[in-house]
C-alpha cells in the first residue's frame, strides 16, 4: 500500500514534550505518542500546520499496530467528509499530512494544559483521559412523566 520513502514528520518545535512523553509519560515509542496527540489534538478541534520538523518516522513504523492506518484515515475522512476520494491510495501524503496536523495541535494543547496545571506529565495525561472517556457518560435525566411512559 505505502512506499518504504512515505514519513511522518514531527514538529520540533514540541521535540521536548515528545521526548517527555516517551520518558515520563509511559508511552513506549514516538509512535505511540504521535497516536495519543492526534487524537488529542482531534478531540479538540486542534489542527496546526508546521513547517519544521525534526527526524520523521517512516509511515510503516507509525502503522505498525493495525488500528494507526485505520485511525489516520478516518481523521482524514471526517475532516474532509465532503471528499471521499480522501481515501484513494494516491493521496497518502494528503491523510498524512492532516494527521501531522491533528498532532501538531494535540501537542500544543498538551503542553497548554501542562502549564496550567503545573503537575507532572504523567498526573495530566491520566487526567485527560478520564475526562475523555467519562464527557457524556451516565444516565440522562429524566423527568417523572418519561419514566411512567416507559413502564
């Protein structure tokens, strides 16, 4: 599917936060960090071009679990739901760098957050994750005439 010369960049300008996540806050590769900020960065609805970059990765490595080609490609579909041909294998590049961009702003918006909060690496991602996963989680309320209409 994807030429061996398809990368990834990274911005440099979040090289530290990068490197940060892969020390202290439990990811085992860039790779797996990359993943987590665009998804940050998706959820909330940060997109950011960048021009430098350091060391990109090769695209096979960042797809390495079979989910991240999955996860690139539907980034790329919801952002440009008006243009299916998003996922014609000949704009690759396209999906790759809209990607890029999702992690370029989930980066920004982590390191946001860390200033913030001034607590440890490790302490902020738990804590945003727990609020992603429980936003609009539990029962609805409802009123008493809802519920004597379902008996």
């Amino acid at each position: 599917m994807a030429g061996s010369d398809v990368r990834v960049r990274r911005p440099h300008e979040h090289e530290v936060l990068i490197q940060s996540l892969r020390d202290e806050g439990g990811f085992p590769t860039i790779r797996d960090a990359l993943l987590f900020c665009a998804g940050l960065g998706v959820r909330n609805g940060r997109r950011r071009e960048f021009a430098a970059s350091n060391e990109p990765i090769r695209y096979e490595i960042l797809t390495d679990p079979v989910f991240a080609a999955a996860f690139i490609n539907m980034i790329a579909a919801v952002e440009l739901s008006d243009d299916p041909e998003i996922l014609d294998v000949t704009r690759l590049e396209e999906r790759i760098g809209i990607f890029e961009e999702y992690v370029n702003g989930g980066l920004g918006y982590l390191q946001e957050q860390l200033n913030v909060r001034q607590q440890p690496i490790d302490v902020v991602l738990n804590a945003l994750t727990t609020e992603a996963l429980t936003v609009g989680v539990g029962a609805e309320p409802v009123s008493v005439d809802e519920l004597l209409r379902g008996i």
